[in-house]
C-alpha cells in the first residue's frame, strides 16, 4: 500500500456536476511533480474519494493563490471552468482572498468574483477558432467547429442530442490524428427553441462524458453567438441538469471577453487515510 503525505483537511466540490478534490497545499505538503499515480488513485471512484479531479491550491506572487489542477487520470490541464469557480469559492471560504479576487492557471490569470454558491469567472481569451470543417471517425463524416477556451474544444452540432454516442464518438474524435498529440475535448450541443443550448461533453483527461464541462459550454455558447445561433447572455443546459451562463462581449475591433456563471457547492470536507490509494 502507498504511503501518502500528512495533508490538511480536503474539500469534495461540485461545479455544476463536475466534481473535485481541493487541498490548501501553499505550505507545500503535497509535490505536484511525480503525484500523476497519487491523483488518479484518489480520484478513482467507489475505491477512493472519487472525483473528475484535482486541485492544488498554492502560493503566487502573481495573484491572490495559484492552482495546479490534475484531470481524473492525473494528466495536467491548464484549465477548467466548473473547476476554477469551485476553486475560486474555496479560497474565499478558507480567507485566502475575498469575494473578488484573481489566481494563477498554466493558461493564465483568472479573475472571478463569488457570490455565496454563485461564482462568476472572467475566462482566458479564446484563440484557435475554426468553424465547419470536416472529420471522418467511426466510419463516418462529422461537421464540426473548434475553439481553445483555455483548453481545446471541439463542437459538434446535432438535431438529436440523445442519439448522440458521446463516449464512443467522442473518444474516436478526441484520440484522432487531426488534434495530435494534445488531443481534444468532444461536445455535442443543439439548440433550444428558446436560444439556449443543451450539451453532452466527453472531456480528455477524464474519458468519458461528464455531466457537466465549462470550457465546453463556453466553447459551445461563444461559437453559437458567433454563428447567430444565440444571443449572449447564453444559458446552457449541462447533462447533469444544472444550468450555466455564459457572457460573450465581442469589441468593434473583435476582442472578446468571456464569462461564465454557476453555482459551486460545497459537498463534504474529510482527511485522507492511508487506505485511500491501493
């Protein structure tokens, strides 16, 4: 049985369905470098804690708090959404900054804002756009869009979201040579009679769909307000039922900013035994 390092209390939060392990590491109990096998253990469900991933929460001399955040197979991610506004509410639960505040990602500085369970995120400048290009996976074409909102997206629009096999197509698109080696995060997304967007997500990193993606619904409501399929402010429907909004203010000179806005819960907080990795 591994041995694991003596770690302060930890969070388990869910950012509208996407949940995480949070740790306060800024007194350096946990060394990011070389834990890959720790986090995947941790994050393995119904054998440990069980999560879509990890967070490090530590020291910046650049912002109120970095984070090192780890995918549920322990890779590194430069971003995420639902993850960061969980990440940006535990820091001002535990003081480490206030209601408005900024931190340190591999994608650069986020700036966020938290309002009891609602945290508003201030997103990366998306880069990469690309729009209706073509595909072959699964023996089959794919008409698809792709965006980086700190990570990188592709977006896929359907008719009929239920028909869709996200974890079967998504893995076959996102292993596929068009987005080597980096690879890509698969959505599928419709449009609602209301101007919404429902959307299913198979995330890199994690494997397989999650209920919930915000680098995605950003992905999907920027190029949906891009292409005249929605008006901002986009409110975009996650498989795991919950709601998110997206803000897109587009410049008369094209610069872009981007917000997204959700609830980040508090599920339970705990220590780790050395029983949690095997």
């Amino acid at each position: 049985m591994k041995e694991i390092p003596e770690i302060p209390v930890f969070y388990k939060m869910s950012g509208s369905g996407n949940d995480f392990i949070i740790i306060d590491n800024r007194e350096g109990a946990l060394k990011a470098e070389g834990i890959a096998d720790t986090v995947a253990a941790l994050c393995r469900r119904r054998f440990s804690v069980g999560a879509d991933g990890l967070i490090l929460i530590e020291r910046s001399e650049k912002a109120d708090f970095a984070w090192r955040f780890f995918n549920q197979d322990g890779t590194v991610a430069e971003m995420c959404g639902n993850g960061a506004r969980c990440a940006a509410r535990f820091a001002c639960l535990n003081r480490i900054c206030g209601s408005e505040l900024s931190f340190e990602t591999d994608a650069g500085i986020i700036h966020a804002s938290v309002d009891g369970m609602r945290v508003r995120l201030e997103m990366t400048k998306p880069d990469g756009i690309c729009t209706d290009e073509e595909i072959e996976a699964c023996g089959r074409g794919f008409l698809f869009d792709r965006i980086n909102t700190g990570v990188p997206h592709v977006v896929i629009w359907t008719a009929d979201l239920e028909g869709c096999q996200v974890v079967k197509w998504g893995r076959a698109i996102r292993y596929h040579d068009k987005f080597a080696p980096a690879g890509t995060n698969v959505n599928f997304v419709k449009q609602t009679e209301k101007g919404g967007l429902l959307i299913r997500t198979y995330e890199r990193g994690v494997e397989d769909e999650t209920l919930a993606c915000g680098t995605g619904s950003v992905a999907a409501a920027l190029i949906a307000v891009q292409k005249g399929f929605a008006r901002s402010p986009v409110s975009v429907r996650t498989r795991g039922g919950e709601l998110l909004t997206v803000y897109c203010n587009v410049s008369n000179t094209g610069d872009i900013d981007l917000f997204l806005e959700g609830d980040a819960r508090v599920i339970y907080q705990g220590r780790l035994s050395k029983e949690a990795i095997r």
